[in-house]
C-alpha cells in the first residue's frame, strides 16, 4: 500500500467517477464540484502515476490502455470502502445500547426483550448493565433507564411510571398474614443496600421498622428476592422486581396497600443527540410495557 502515499485519494475518485461517467461533466455533478476542479484533479494524479489515463476527445474521455487496467479496480475498490462505511452505519443504526441498573436488566426489562424483537427484529439490543449515570453526550449510550425524581441535569427524562413498595413472601408464608401487624412476628429479609426502609409502607399502620424482627441481610435485591421465593420470609420488593414472581405463583403480595416511594422509573436519553427510530421504538414498546406493570 506504499503506492498510495503517493497519490491523493480525491483524485483517484475524480478519476474513478469520470471513467465511469466517461465525461468531467458527470463526474463533477456525482462529486460536487466543477469540471475545473475535475479536471485538475485527474491532470494531477496522472502525473502522480506517470501514466495517462484518458483520451481527451470529442466524445468524452476515453480510457487509455493504463485507465482500462486502473480504472477497473478502482471502482471495485470504491465499492468496498462504500460497503464498509454501510455497514458500519448500519450497525450503528441497528443496535440499541441501553444503560440499566443490574437488577431492573436482569428481574424486569431481560424477560421482555423478546416482545421488543418479535416487534422489531431489525433491533439488536446491547444491554450496558450498570448503576453509574453515563454520559449520554459522550458515550454510545442511546438511552437510560433510570429510577429517581427525574431531576438529573442536561438530559431529557420521559416518565415512565412511579415506583411502589409493598411486602411479598411465599404463599405458604402468606397463609398466616391476616394483617400488618402479623409482621412483626414474622421473618423479615432485608436488601440492606437499598434506600428504600420498612417505613415507607409500615407508616399508614402506625408501625414502626424496628418493631420488626431481625432476618436475614442481603447487598443485592436478587437475592433477596430469591429468599423470598424459598419461603425464608416477607421481603419488601417493588413492582418491577417481584412482577413476574407473583406472575409465576412463586410469590404473593400478602397486602393489597402499595406505598409510593416519591421516585420514578424514567426513560433518559440526551437532548442534543438526535433521537433515532430505533429510541422511538423502544420508548413506544416500554410504555406499553410498563401499562402492564401497574399491579
């Protein structure tokens, strides 16, 4: 590829669309650019070659024996480059990267992916399991799902539903709940990473966290939930975590009271990005979603 050091690649294009053309009038309207600067361009690769490469004659250009041998793999050259570039753009075109906290990806948006690519399977989906706030400006993030008040700065943030709590546990616990205060004799699991207390739903009862007994502590709310599901106790989960456990009979919400936590699921994407078909098909499928998880 030392040759190509040698010669610029706008005159090889020049040449490469006026042999096709076989006029400077058509290669210069292919590239936007006047006959003049066609010209020039092709006069100055041919020195840089050493070669002519056409035949200026009343016709048009006609290629010499050096532009039937160079003219050829030059277009096929162009063509490769031009499929490159396709494909890059395509992929990128075609490939949702979403940034989403480990266990929304894994308890609730993992499970639905398919619905998405029955719906639109020209969408390869690239989950970016995360709590970090990603900058969406900089990154090849498209969007975020996010839980909060939606206040995060220099972003735009579509509201997707508001966050609940409520106690779950395993059905053969439930049987001996006949009310809240059943709690606090009753094994307690706690996801001691979250921010969300016992208070949150025990205030409407006039009941306090530290009336409940101590149980089993847990840094990842997957895991806790899991020893919900066993039956090791009542844990206190929100919908897009326990969703498809009660849906599967594997647990039961023991209490019809939900409390609202102030925060909600978002949709994050950034306002000076523009916002592709792809995000459009996604947020119009989450929202659909989401309908579904108002339980």
């Amino acid at each position: 590829m030392r040759d190509l050091n040698r010669v610029h690649i706008n005159g090889l294009r020049a040449v490469e669309a006026a042999g096709r053309h076989r006029s400077l009038q058509g290669a210069a309207l292919e590239l936007g650019v006047t006959v003049g600067a066609v010209s020039q361009q092709i006069i100055k690769t041919e020195r840089q070659l050493g070669h002519m490469l056409f035949d200026r004659t009343s016709r048009g250009l006609v290629p010499t024996p050096a532009g039937k041998l160079v003219l050829p793999r030059l277009s096929s050259g162009f063509r490769e480059i031009a499929a490159a570039l396709a494909s890059l753009r395509s992929d990128d075109e075609m490939t949702l990267v979403i940034s989403v906290a480990p266990v929304l990806a894994s308890r609730w948006l993992v499970p639905r992916l398919a619905r998405f690519s029955r719906l639109h399977p020209e969408i390869r989906v690239r989950l970016d399991a995360s709590v970090e706030l990603v900058d969406l400006d900089t990154t090849d993030i498209d969007l975020a799902l996010r839980v909060g008040a939606g206040d995060w700065p220099d972003v735009r943030a579509d509201f997707l539903m508001p966050q609940e709590v409520f106690p779950v546990c395993a059905p053969e616990l439930a049987a001996g709940l006949t009310g809240p205060h059943d709690l606090i004799t009753s094994p307690i699991l706690r996801d001691v990473n979250s921010t969300l207390g016992w208070n949150i739903w025990l205030d409407q009862f006039a009941i306090d966290e530290s009336d409940l007994p101590q149980g089993h502590g847990f840094t990842d709310a997957s895991l806790c939930l899991e020893a919900a599901i066993a039956g090791q106790g009542v844990m206190l989960a929100w919908q897009t975590l326990a969703q498809d456990a009660i849906a599967a009979g594997w647990l039961v919400a023991p209490f019809p009271e939900r409390a609202a936590t102030g925060l909600g699921y978002w949709l994050v994407t950034s306002p000076a990005r523009p916002r592709p078909r792809k995000v459009h098909h996604f947020e119009h499928w989450i929202l659909q979603e989401v309908a579904g998880a108002q339980m």
